[in-house]
C-alpha cells in the first residue's frame, strides 16, 4: 500500500442501487474532481456536477463532496462522488479515474489504514469499526459502538498518563535522588500506585471477550438418544435443522445454527444422543464428539434424566416431550417444554437470555479482543513486578515494558505486518 498514491474505491454496496459511492483519497483527490466536474465544490458541501470523460462525454449527474485534510476521515484530501447506483454508471466512473495517473484502485481497508496511519483513529477504534462492519445483532453494534468511539481508547490513555508519571518519579530518584532540590519518591508509593493499575486493568481483563460476542455464545442440547433434542433444536430456532426421527442415534454428528435471541448472538449445537455401550463405529466417533461439545458449551440444555448431565456451571434441566405421558419427568427446577405445541418454549428462551447476559459484555461496555487481552496481560505482569521490588533499575525496567505494551495496544508501537493482517480483514471502499 503506497501511500504517496490517490487511491479510490466504491465504498457504498455492490450495484446496482439508487445510490452508488466512489471515495478517492490522496493529494491528487481534488485534481481527479475538477477533471471529472470541471470545477472544485467549496469544502463539505454537496453539489450537484455532470461529470464527463476526458474526450467531453457526459457520464452521469451526481452530487459531489471534498473534504480537505487533514480535517478527513483519512487525514488526507478526501472527496465523494455520490453517482446513480447502475453498474455501467460505477464501471465508466472506476474506468475514467483509473486513467488519472498517480490513481490507482484501493486495497482492502487501505482507507482505514490511512486513517490509523494519520493520526486519526488508533488501533483500537479501528478494530471497532472492523467488528461494527460484521455485526449481525444489537448486543454486536453497540459493543463495537463503544469500541470505535474510543471508549477503550480512553481508558489506556488514562492509564498512559499514569505510568508516565511513574516513571518520571522513578527517573528522579534514579537521577537526582541525591540532589537537595528533588523531593524523594519512595518505592514503596509508586509499588501502591501500580497495584491501584493493577485491579483496575484487572477489571477490564476480567470481563467477558469479544470473541464470545462475535462469534456468539455455544448453547449446546445434550441427552441420550431419542430424547427430543434435535426437534426441540428445530423449535428454537425455527426452522428444520435438524433430521427429526423416532429410530435412536438418528443425529450422528453435531449440527451447528447460529440465531439471535434479543440481539444476542447464539449458535444451537445439536449433538449426538449419549450411550453407555455403542457397538456402532460412526456413533462412537459421535459420542466423543458430544462430549467435546459439552466441554465447549457455554450453556448446556440436558434432556436426560436429572442430575446425570455433565458438570457444567449453566446446565440448564429441560423436561422434554412434556405433551408425551410416558415423557422423562424431572422436578420443579426443570424448565418444561414441549417442541410439538410449542409449551414451555418462550420461559426456555427467557433463560437461555439471561443467561447468555451475564457471559457476555454489558451492551453499554466495550469488548477486548484477544490482541487486545494478550498485552493488557503484559502490563498486569510488569506492575505485579513493581509492586514487589524496590530495585529502582528494576522498578524502571518494568514501567517501561508497560508503556511498550501500551503503546502496542494503541498502534504508537506496531508492526508492518500486524497492519496488514488487520485491514486486510477490510472491503475495499474501507
């Protein structure tokens, strides 16, 4: 990605559509307009231009937006051309820049990446706006809400300020500990100031991860066979998901669905009836891939008898079949429910919801990624450190790792490598 080019994308969805959306960043953005529009609209206001090829040929009416840098979204001379959706309008308007030289088409989130490169959103807004881009539920956009608007961002900067300031006292002594007009710092202050961090960063470490929310929480249905797990899968989620019959071990291997449940993001995992004996090759292999399941699950529905379910801390109890006489009965703190008429299905879904809330961040809270996670772990590491030495050589040392970390955390410490892998996760007109 070079970024002495101009560079263009259609940044709106694939056409056709009423409105299509071509964005051009760079030094040669405003250059590229006046040859298209003949004139340059005055700064952040919509105006109406015909744009024309170089040989004079009309190519649409459209409404046309410049934004100068470093006041953009990129930190760079940005302009928008807001064209008819059609895909030979798009297609003469991608052609017709293309032949500007010092133009070229974007790469995949190089627009975004120009924005992080120019000071105008750090590494982590970025990751916000990439998981807001592939938010599915309410419980998704409003954590990556929080994420890109720097709520996150914040806090580290907070944090920032206050180990700079560690270390600067941690210099003094170092420096001029033994000069009449420096006030001595003890070690024994800066080791509470660093362990005031430490569960304060330890908060946040311990909040559920945002691959759980992106990826959406494992509700796993368990039992032995023939206990009406797969129709009461079919009834959750509403659809035929699952081969439905009465002849055990029908379900051989797990059958994922992913659903929303109040904007929360779920996946229902049908597995393979439990056995104790199974002389059936392909159903063993299905058993030990249950009970991996059970392993994975996040919240666990068990149809069989009570209290024979495997040790799990949200093991839900369901009594199933309840329309059947001859259904398994269980006591009072079974949720009972029955898939063919539909009872007991919305007090199931009520709890596997409230359930689900309290292993997934608040909606109005940010979400940690694992990137994120791995060096907030260097950092509680490295103030644990200093709250039990009183070595000011080692006490500087382990200031500075966090300030590394935290510089890592916000991209102000980064690698090449790390960048692409990041915006190449995005589209094009990103």
């Amino acid at each position: 990605m070079g970024t002495a080019d101009t560079i263009f994308a259609l940044s709106s969805g694939a056409p056709p559509a009423a409105i299509a959306i071509i964005r051009i960043s760079g030094a040669q953005a405003f250059e590229a307009i006046e040859l298209l529009a003949g004139r340059l609209p005055a700064p952040r206001r919509a105006s109406l231009v015909t744009l024309r090829k170089p040989s004079g040929e009309e190519l649409d009416q459209a409404l046309a937006l410049v934004f100068p840098g470093p006041g953009s979204a990129t930190g760079e001379d940005l302009a928008e051309l807001h064209l008819h959706g059609g895909r030979g309008v798009v297609r003469a308007v991608e052609a017709t820049l293309a032949m500007i030289p010092g133009l070229r088409q974007a790469e995949p989130g190089e627009f975004t990446k120009r924005a992080f490169q120019n000071g105008r959103i750090d590494l982590n807004e970025a990751e916000g706006l990439a998981d807001l881009l592939a938010a599915e539920t309410e419980w998704q956009r409003r954590a990556a809400n929080r994420m890109m608007g720097g709520a996150f961002s914040a806090l580290i900067e907070k944090w920032r300020v206050e180990v700079l300031r560690l270390s600067a006292l941690t210099e003094a002594e170092l420096d001029f500990s033994d000069e009449d007009d420096v006030q001595a710092h003890n070690s024994q202050s800066i080791s509470d100031s660093c362990r005031t961090l430490h569960t304060a960063i330890m908060e946040v470490l311990n909040t559920p991860s945002a691959e759980k929310l992106r990826d959406g929480l494992h509700v796993v249905l368990g039992g032995p066979p023939n206990s009406g797990k797969s129709t009461l899968l079919n009834t959750l989620v509403g659809r035929d998901a699952a081969i439905v019959s009465d002849a055990p071990g029908t379900t051989r291997d797990r059958i994922e669905v992913p659903v929303a449940f109040d904007g929360i993001p779920l996946i229902f995992i049908d597995t393979a009836g439990l056995r104790d004996e199974s002389h059936d090759r392909i159903e063993i292999i299905g058993i030990e891939r249950t009970r991996a399941a059970f392993d994975d699950a996040d919240i666990l529905l068990w149809l069989g008898a009570e209290n024979e379910g495997p040790p799990h801390p949200q093991l839900i109890e369901i009594e199933a079949k309840s329309d059947d006489p001859a259904h398994l009965q269980k006591s009072p703190v079974a949720i009972v429910v029955s898939a063919m008429s539909g009872g007991g299905i919305s007090d199931l879904k009520a709890e596997i919801v409230a359930r689900a809330k309290h292993l997934l961040p608040p909606p109005d809270r940010f979400a940690i990624n694992r990137r994120q996670r791995h060096y907030l772990e260097m950092v509680v590491a490295d103030l644990a450190e200093v709250s039990d030495s009183h070595d000011w050589l080692i006490i500087g040392e382990h200031l500075r790792q966090v300030r590394m970390s935290l510089d890592r955390l916000t991209g102000r410490a980064h690698t090449e490598e790390m960048l692409d892998a990041l915006f190449g996760k995005f589209c094009i007109g990103k």
